[in-house]
C-alpha cells in the first residue's frame, strides 16, 4: 500500500515539475494578435492591423485601428508617409480626431487615406505615421489585395481625384 502511494507521489512530482517549468517572459505572457495587419503599441497611439490595401500595382488605401491610450486628451491622425527611402506619398486627407481613450476605425467610415509608391500587393512598406501630438510611428505595413477575403472593394485609391500639381505633371 505504501508503495503505491510513493508511485503515486513519484508521478505527481514529476508531472508538477514539467508543467510548471515555463518559467517567465515567455512567448504565452506576450501579446499576440494573429492577423494581416501589423500592429505598434510604441507611443500614444496604438496602431492595430494596419494594412494597404491595393487593387492595382502602385496605389491603395491605408486602412488600420488608432487606440488612443490618453485617458484626458484627444489625439488626432494626421499624416501618413513613406519611411526608410521607401518613395510613398499620400493624397491629402482631413486629420482623423481620436477621441479620449478612443478607438477609430480607419476602414468605417472610411477614411480614405490613398497612398501612391511603388509597391504591390505581397509587399510589406515601410511607414511613417504622425500624430497632431508631433509622435511619429515607424512600421512595415503589409499591402494586401483588394479583391480578396475582409479587404476587398476597401482601396479607394481609384475614386480620389487628384490634385492639380499631379495633373499638370502627368500632362508634362
């Protein structure tokens, strides 16, 4: 009888030992947020899923989830271009105000944030986001096609017109 119990103890110790052993700051403490989009919890604001969506080589729409993490002020989204030599441009757009512990979709109501580059669907660009705060937020933003899954019809970069500078240079 004593020596089932010790069998018994034996196996238990052995299994809290194993079981127990993940130790800390391991990949199951960490955030994860398995998606498309690329997420930075750098500064003020969150940028959560932030993605191009694209339905033709060379332009798209930037699309993501601002979490302003300031419980007193308003924060707003205010630019968005290329980073690391990356040649991306944005047309013009209204700054986009996230309100105080807010949360904004960029996707609805769009927004409509075109970007112009040199970059296509399966690509990853680099960014750089600014805020009215003077935060800027540096990321590889994967650019995904417009005719697929969650993202689809969402690339407005066809029903923005453009300004009179990129006329006149396209007529040159």
């Amino acid at each position: 009888m004593q020596l089932r119990h010790l069998a018994t103890g034996a196996a238990v110790l052995a299994l809290t030992a194993s079981l127990s052993s993940c130790g800390f700051d391991y990949a199951t403490e960490r955030d994860y947020t398995p998606g498309s989009g690329a997420n930075n919890r750098e500064g003020t604001v969150d940028v959560l899923s932030a993605v191009v969506v694209s339905a033709e080589e060379g332009s798209g729409t930037f699309i993501a989830s601002l979490s302003n993490n300031d419980a007193s002020d308003e924060q707003s989204f205010t630019g968005v271009s290329g980073g690391q030599d990356a040649t991306v441009t944005a047309a013009d757009f209204d700054p986009v105000a996230i309100a105080p512990g807010g949360l904004v979709n960029l996707a609805d109501p769009a927004a409509d944030v075109v970007l112009q580059g040199d970059f296509t669907a399966g690509d990853f660009v680099p960014l750089v986001i600014d805020f009215g705060n003077g935060d800027r937020v540096s990321m590889d933003v994967p650019v995904v096609p417009d005719d697929f899954g969650y993202w689809a019809g969402m690339d407005a970069s066809g029903s923005v017109a453009t300004t009179d500078t990129d006329t006149e240079a396209d007529a040159s």
